[in-house]
C-alpha cells in the first residue's frame, strides 16, 4: 500500500536505504544480538549515507528532508529487528529536543557530529523510583555560579552506554509547586566530571539495543549546557513525547506487516495431515483476523502521520495508536509464533525473536495504561 505522505522521492530512498541495510545490518544483526550491542562503526556508516538526522538545517550538516524520510528510516530499522530502536531515538526523539530549544551555539557545537554518528544520544527520563509519574522525578540540578551540581540517578536508558550526550530531565526547582514547574533539561557530554554509567541493563529482549543506568554525583554540568529555559522541561517534554509515541506506533505496525508476512510464508511450506498448514480453516480464519487488523491500523496510522506532518495536535490520535498498535503488536507475535508451531518457538526463526522484543512497545515512551488516562482526560472523563 502506497501511504499517502510518501512520494516516488522516498521510495527511491527506501530502496538505497533497504540495500544498505542488506549489506551493513541484516548480515551482522544476530552477532549484535549476542554481543548485546550495536558496534559504533555502523552509526557512523548511517552517518556517512546522511541516514542520521536528515531532516536537520543544512547548515546543521542535515539535508532538511520532511518527516516522511523518518518514516521510511524507521520502518526500515524496525523490518531489520527491534534493537535498532536506539538509532530511530538519536533521530527522530533526542536530536529534535536539540533543534527545537537549544541555543545557536548548542546547535553548531552538536548537531553537525550527531549527523555523522560521532555523537550519539540520549534522553534521560526515567529513574530507579519513577517512571511514568514524570513529574516526580528526584535528580536535582542546583546552580553554582557558572555550573549546575547535578545529583541523582537514572535507569532503562537506550544508548546508554555508547551515548555521548545525554539530555538530563532534573529539578531545577526542587521544591517548586507544582512539581513539574520545577523541571528542567540539562545537556550532560560524555566526560563530565561526577558522571559515570551503571549497569548495561540485561534484558528480555532488545538484546543488541542499549539499555543502562546513568550516575551522576555532584557532576559539574556547565551553565551554558541547559537547554531553553529552566523549569519549562516538563512542557518540551510533553511537546516532543508525542513524536516519540507516534515513532513506537510506527515501529508497532512495521513489525506486525513483517510477522504477518513471515507467518504466511511458512504456513503455506509446511505440511501436516497432507496438506500445507494454510488449508487448515483456523490458520485462515487466524490470518485473516490479523491481516485485517494491519490493514486498518495502517489506514489510521498514515492518516495520524501525515497530520503529525502538517503540524496538526495529534495528543489524543497519537496515545490511541500508541497503546492500540503495540497491544495488537504484541497479540499478533503470540498468533504467529502459534502458527509456526515448535519452529517459532527455536531461536533461527525470526519470529521467536519477534515475541520477545515486541512486549517493550507497550511499556516505553509512556505505558499503554498512561496513554489510556491521556485519551480520557481528553473525552472528558
Ligand atoms: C527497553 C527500555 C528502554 C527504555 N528507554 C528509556 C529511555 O531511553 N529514556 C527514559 O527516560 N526511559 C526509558 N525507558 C523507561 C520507560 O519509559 C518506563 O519504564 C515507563 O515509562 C514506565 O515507567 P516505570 O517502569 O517506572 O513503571 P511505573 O511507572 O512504576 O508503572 C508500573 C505499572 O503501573 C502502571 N501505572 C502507573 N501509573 C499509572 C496510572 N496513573 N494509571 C494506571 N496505571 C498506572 C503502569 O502503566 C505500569 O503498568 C525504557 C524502558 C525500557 C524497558
């Protein structure tokens, strides 16, 4: 299906896009996978092609391509495997924090190595005590004459340990009322003294993607390094979760057409009782089900995208995607996995790994269950 924001343009880019993949990631992504980690060398290569941040200013060392090149960019990491997540984060959810509200002179010192890969991102929300309750974060970031004294401690982070510039949402306010008032964002470089990484997280699935605890002790964070103004990081934040939901809804989706796809190919080679398993009524009846769920939820998806492209308040389309798409995600892996039958359940068949990286979607960027107090709170309830 042709969606309705992309021209012949971007589908010209998707195929150079898919041939560097087959060559740079596809090969490698199962020794990722055991490595738990992606080696830098592929982030600069994306860098190289103008696959990083492409649609920053030129002058940024972007290319000032529209959204639809983000589309294609993470719909194509999402067809390779889930663990590339970390790259669609440096694009399309840090970096844009970065454009939005930093300074000229934050946007020259950073933005042109974050489009070759030399810098990669990462945003530092959640802490070991709170997570979905933002506002109740406990990192603090007190100022010292031309420094802010950052203290506290943060988990789950993608890019984690490769990261070399983290942006810090903190309290600036500490005892500010109410005590969102009190955040703010902070842009925290590798080498900072008083900031060191934890643990690489281990974790059910995602396994090549990223994910660690961030330290930081009485680290000297220059003044110069807060981005836009102190105690409006509550508000940006709000602002530019809403492309980072819509990013996860899109990765949902991807992965849902890859599984159907997959699964339909393997019910039809597989034979039992004499005849490919795709005669059986309930493997059709089971396939239909799902390939109507994609096909409508795709028709909704392009639709809340090219209004997210148009600037249009997308709040409450985007948490319905986000927490719709990711539960039918997740429902749709179990399905597929059923119909491969022990197959999906060994480790060479993508779809084993599939069932384990798809639950996470409905967790991060804001659990299915905050979208759902989102989408009533704007029904009015
Ligand atoms: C692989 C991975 C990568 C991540 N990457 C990042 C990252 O890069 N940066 C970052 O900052 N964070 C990241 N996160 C953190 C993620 O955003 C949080 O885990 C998520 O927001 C939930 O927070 P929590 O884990 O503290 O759960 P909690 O907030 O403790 O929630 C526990 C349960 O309670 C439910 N709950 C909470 N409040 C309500 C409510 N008001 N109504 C109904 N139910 C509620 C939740 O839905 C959930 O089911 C990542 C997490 C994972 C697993």
């Amino acid at each position: 299906m042709k969606h309705p924001y992309l021209t012949d343009d971007h589908e010209i880019f998707r195929k150079s896009l898919r041939k560097f993949l087959e060559k740079e990631a596809y090969p490698f992504y199962e020794q990722w996978e055991e490595d738990r980690m992606i080696p830098r060398s592929f982030w600069t290569k994306m860098g190289e092609q103008g696959y990083l941040c492409p649609d920053i200013d030129e002058q940024y060392g972007g290319s000032e391509v529209d959204w639809g090149f983000a589309v294609v960019i993470n719909e194509e990491l999402e067809r390779v495997g889930s663990g590339l997540v970390g790259v669609g984060l440096h694009n399309d959810i840090v970096v844009p924090y970065i454009t939005a509200f930093g300074t000229e002179e934050q946007k020259k010192r950073w933005l042109p190595k974050c489009t070759t890969g030399e810098i990669i991102t990462a945003i530092a929300m959640t802490e070991p005590g709170t997570g979905s309750d933002l506002a109740n974060i406990q990192t603090t970031a007190i100022l010292d004459g031309d420094h802010y004294i950052l203290n506290g401690q943060k988990t789950f982070i993608t890019n984690g340990i490769q990261s070399d510039l983290i942006v810090v949402a903190c309290k600036t306010d500490p005892k500010a009322n109410p005590k969102h008032k009190g955040v703010s964002l902070l842009v925290v470089e590798r080498d900072t003294p008083g900031f060191s990484r934890g643990r690489k997280l281990n974790k059910v699935g995602l396994h090549c993607q990223d994910t660690a605890e961030l330290i930081f002790e009485d680290c000297r964070v220059p003044k110069e390094n807060l981005l836009g103004e102190e105690g409006k990081g509550f508000l940006y934040l709000m602002e530019k979760l809403q492309q980072e939901r819509l990013l996860v809804a899109i990765a949902a989706q991807t992965a849902s057409e890859v599984m159907l796809k997959q699964t339909i190919e393997y019910v039809k080679s597989r034979e039992a009782f004499g005849k490919p398993v795709s005669k059986f009524q309930n493997t059709q009846f089971k396939i239909v089900e799902m390939a109507t769920e994609i096909e409508m939820s795709r028709a909704f998806l392009d639709q809340l995208i090219a209004e997210h492209i148009e600037g249009k308040d997308v709040v409450t389309k985007v948490s319905m995607a986000k927490w719709k798409l990711t539960d039918s995600a997740r429902k749709i892996a179990a399905e597929c996995m059923q119909l491969h039958g022990g197959y999906g359940y060994m480790e060479e068949y993508e779809i084993a790994r599939r069932f384990r990286d798809i639950p996470v979607a409905s967790i991060y960027a804001g659990t299915n269950e905050i979208m759902k107090t989102i989408i009533a709170k704007n029904l009015g309830l």
